[in-house]
C-alpha cells in the first residue's frame, strides 16, 4: 500500500471532459463543463421532470487505472449543499458482460458537500456499490480498483439505492469539482 495520495486528475486531464444530461432520456436539463484555473466546473440549469440530472465524465481511460493499492478516492468538490454521486466504470469481466443488456455497471458512491467553499471527502472503496441506472444490483459484488476505465460526477434526484435525493436541488447550479486523487 502507497503511503502518499496519487493524483488523478489535474489542470490538464479535465480538459478533455464532457457532459451527459437528461436529454439523453427526454428531459430537459442543460449543463455544461468548463475548464477554469481551479477544476472543472459544471454548470446549468436542473429540471427535476423526466429525468433530473446532470453530469460531466472523463474520456475512456487506457489502458486500465490500477488504484488498487490505495484506500479510496479523494474528492475535493464546491458542491453547494448538494449531495453528489461520483461513478466508476470498469474493466472487469462482470462489468463487460453487462455491456450485451440495457445500460451498463457503474460503481457509485454518494458525496453529500458543504453548503460553502471546498468539501474534501475520502470516499473508500468500500464506499462503492454495482449501480445500473439509479438502481443498484442486488449482486454480493466487490469493487475492484485495478481497472478503472472511466470516473464521472453527478448530480441526480435519485440517490445509489433508487430513492430521492435527500440533497437534490433543482434550478441553476455550478459545482466545481477541485480534483480526486486516491489515497492510503
């Protein structure tokens, strides 16, 4: 295990980030991510009717990241009170066999952030539960950190386990997202 936090994203690997809204599905939501001096910054407008939600992702990563001497991710985040979910893809044998059905395994965990300034949370990996749209699977399954393919943040009126966001807020928004790391 790693003594110091391995940073993952900086300056420049933000640049390349893009955003996946509601519109996807019908709604109506519009969000943008843009690259600052500080992070990466997603903003817009929520709108909580067919679909309500908004989100910004990393190009496919390759090969594999293998963060699995490390604890958890770090997330340093201007969330705005919000409770936000940071999600995973993988390259694990169970998560390419979900790419043949409708939708595909992402690993999610919530992130609830402070009303002002940075919040800075260590997230396990523990922490991580099989999510495919909103729902989690009911599967006895465990993260694996040596294959990560993709990290993206969200924000959604549904929480990991299906039910409402109890840090949901519709309506203009920005949130920075500062940086993760993984750490020990």
């Amino acid at each position: 295990m790693s003594t110091e936090n391995f940073s993952i994203t900086s300056f420049d690997d933000f640049k390349n980030w893009n955003t996946i809204n509601d519109t996807i599905m019908g709604g109506s939501s519009q969000a943008v991510c843009k690259l600052t001096p500080i992070g990466l910054s997603l903003e817009g407008n929520l709108i909580e009717e067919n679909g309500g939600f908004v989100s910004c992702r990393s190009p496919l990563i390759s090969p594999p990241l293998d963060i699995s001497h490390y604890l958890g991710l770090q997330i340093d985040v201007d969330g705005q009170g919000r409770t936000l979910k940071i999600a995973l893809l993988c390259s694990d044998s169970f998560s390419r066999l979900t790419e043949f059905i409708s939708g595909r395994v992402r690993w999610v965990a919530e992130v609830e952030t402070d009303n002002l300034g940075t919040t800075n949370v260590q997230v396990p990996f523990s922490a991580f539960s099989p999510t495919i749209r909103a729902r989690q699977l009911p599967f006895p399954l465990q993260f694996k950190p040596h294959c990560i393919t993709q990290f993206q943040l969200l924000h959604s009126r549904f929480g990991t386990n299906g039910n409402l966001n109890q840090g949901f807020s519709p309506g203009p928004f920005r949130i920075l997202l500062r940086s993760i790391s993984a750490y020990s």
